[in-house]
C-alpha cells in the first residue's frame, strides 16, 4: 500500500510562472495593465469568444454579467442547485430571487426541460453551468432562451479546454465567465475573465469592473495629456492585477496539454473501473468533451458501501477525494427557499464523489484508487 498520499488536485505551476511573475514585479507595474490586456486577448482567442473582460474571480465575473443584463429585484434567474454555490450567489447580489432546476444524471447539468419545468413569466435570466467541465448542450439551451427571450450567462468557471459541438464550450456565448482558482485546469491565484461577443458589452463590463470610470487607469496612466475621468454609474473595484495576468498568459500556453493529459488519465480510469457494479464514471456527452476538471463517479444501490463510508476509506489509505458537486439548497445559506422537486441533483450529490486527477497523478496511483474502489463496491 502507498504510504504517499494522493491529493484530489494540484495546480501545474512552474519555473517559468515564477519567473513571470517576477517579471510584472520588476517592471514596476502590478495593478491591471498590459499583461492584463494581453492576456484578456489571448484567453478570448483561446475560447473562441470575441473580447475577453479579466476579473477578481469568477464570482465577480459573474455578478458583473447579470448587472449588464440589467437584471434585479423582483427578477427570477434560473440556476442549477448542483454547483458551487457562487453561481446561485450572484443572483442574489444583484437582488433577484435563484430559482433551482434540475440536472441531466449523466451530465449533471441543466437541460432545456429542467430549465422549462421551472419558468415563470418573471424569470428573466439563466445561469447554466458547464459542470466539473462537462459541457451543457449549448446549441439546444442557446436556442431555448432566445426563444423565450431571456438572458443566458454561462458558467464557464470550469470549462477552459472543453468543446461542444466541435467547438470551445464559450465559443458563440453571449456571455460567459471564467476561474482561474488553483481547483480549475490553469489558475492565476485567484482570478477570473467574463468573454462577451459584442463591442459595446465589453466596454460596459470593462467600466463595470473598475468603478464605473470612463478611462481605464491604465490609459490614464499611459496619456501624454492629463485626462480627467468621469464615473458614469456605481460600480466596482473587480481588477485582475498584472502579476496574476502574467502567471495566467504562461498557464494559458499550457492549456492544450494539461487536456490532452487529463483525458488521457481519464480514458485510463474508465478501463480500470470498467466492471465494478454500481459505480457509473462520468463521460463525454454525445455533443462534447469534457476537460475532465472533476472526474466523478456515481455509486448506485449496487455497490456495496456508501459514499461517505467510501470517502473515509479512501482517505484512510492515503487517497484525497472529494464528495460530489455541492447542492446549494441544501446548505444553510439557502434554507427556507422554495424550490421544485430536485430528486437527481439530491441523488448526483449524495452518491458522487471525485476522484483524484491532476498532472503528477501516476499510474500506481490509479491502480490504488481502482483497487480500493473495486474492494469497496463487493463487500
Ligand atoms: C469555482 C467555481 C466558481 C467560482 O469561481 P471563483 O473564481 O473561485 O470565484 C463558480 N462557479 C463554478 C461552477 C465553479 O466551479
């Protein structure tokens, strides 16, 4: 048995991010400026999306996203309970109500019948995540919401390297957002980008995120002239500082192959947990590829122990995993709230778990993780 213990993630952080980093502290300029910019164009390029916006977190980005939207008190906004609870979060900072769907049990996402199943006439947006990394079908949940007319913000915070339809999963989003979290595939500290297709919504958010000025300082600082700037609304501090831009552009060039590695870990996890009875890994959907973020299993009545006493097991032999994706209305922050019935996001919550996936994950690990699980789901 390994005596090393086996972490459910770390994040690929090298020399050459260090170095770059060093380098915005040694150019003098550490708030948000050029390497901001550059990276925002290079992020944007990478998941096809038009203009990239850099942000605080993703948190930030999102609540930057249902401001542009003018959404607000009295607004219902559709989100999935079965995610990090920052997504149903931001609904309430802009002072609209979340209202839970349910997800697909393969995906673990939101569907256009989930989504259906609780709209009203006030609901005016949704927030659909691309949970763990696997994509929601965005060609059916883009259609659906212009359809009824209401905004769709995409939850991309896990979803940098995944596709949809051939196509990165923000590629054709109207708004989408992004974390650079040490938990998600490349990370900036903390950080976060909102990608927009449309000129005029990326200059809101760019104003949006710094207060509300009309010039950014960094274009103030860079002016010959002196520029005197003006605050059209109230908004917020949500800046990305240059030295997180400049780890970001180096994780940035790393993206392709921490995927590629990833799936590749991934496809070996599928062949040694083939044949345990009752435990269900999860995979691409038939319209994408999942960056597999998070790679959870869903322990059905088959399998002989429960999760949690799986977890203890695990972590007893030196296996860091995790339970499943949260449920936000389960958790005391959401108390009382009204809500549908959501028996799959309770079953995809209380019977997952996920499991370790990251760069330094070796083979001998795997084979251990396998062999535990393979004991675990007969006795
Ligand atoms: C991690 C995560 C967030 C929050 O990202 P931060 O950058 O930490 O704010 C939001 N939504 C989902 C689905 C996440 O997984």
């Amino acid at each position: 048995m390994s005596e090393r213990r086996i972490p459910v993630m770390i994040p690929m952080l090298g020399e050459e991010e260090a170095q770059a980093a060093a380098d915005a502290v040694r150019s003098g300029w550490v708030a948000q400026g050029p390497r901001v910019a550059r990276f925002e164009r290079e992020f944007a390029a990478t998941v096809g999306a038009g203009h990239g916006v850099a942000v605080s977190s993703c948190t930030t980005g999102l609540h930057l996203a249902l401001v542009l939207l003018d959404v607000g008190p009295g607004d219902e906004v559709i989100v999935p309970s079965l995610s990090f609870i920052a997504t149903a979060n931001a609904v309430r900072y802009v002072g609209a109500t979340p209202v839970f769907a349910d997800v697909d049990l393969a995906t673990g996402n939101v569907t256009v019948e989930t989504v259906e199943a609780v709209r009203t006439g006030r609901t005016r947006a949704v927030v659909a995540v691309h949970q763990g990394g696997v994509p929601f079908d965005t060609a059916a949940l883009r259609k659906a919401t212009d359809g009824w007319g209401v905004g769709l913000v995409e939850d991309a915070a896990c979803a940098a390297g995944s596709t949809a339809y051939g196509q990165p999963a923000g590629a054709g989003a109207a708004i989408a957002a992004w974390s650079f979290h040490p938990r998600k595939l490349i990370t900036t500290g903390e950080g976060g980008m909102v990608t927009v297709d449309d000129a005029g919504w990326a200059a809101r958010l760019r104003r949006l995120r710094e207060h509300g000025m009309n010039v950014s300082a960094a274009d103030r600082h860079a002016s010959s002239q002196p520029v005197l700037e003006a605050y059209l609304e109230t908004a917020y501090n949500y800046r990305m500082t240059d030295i997180q831009a400049a780890v970001g552009l180096v994780q940035l060039g790393r993206l392709a192959g921490l995927v590629a590695q990833r799936r590749a870990l991934a496809a070996r996890y599928h062949d040694l947990l083939a044949g345990i009875d009752g435990l269900v890994p999860v995979r691409d959907p038939a319209y994408g590829r999942t960056n597999y973020q998070s790679f959870w299993v869903l322990l059905n009545p088959e399998y002989a122990t429960g999760r949690d006493e799986v977890l203890a097991e695990l972590a007893a032999r030196g296996v860091s995993a995790r339970r499943g994706i949260m449920a936000a209305h389960l958790e005391p922050a959401y108390a009382g709230v009204p809500h549908g019935p959501l028996p799959v996001t309770e079953r995809l919550t209380r019977d997952s778990l996920i499991l370790p996936l990251h760069h330094a994950l070796t083979g001998d690990d795997q084979d251990h993780i396998a062999g535990i699980l393979r004991e675990l789901g007969r006795r």
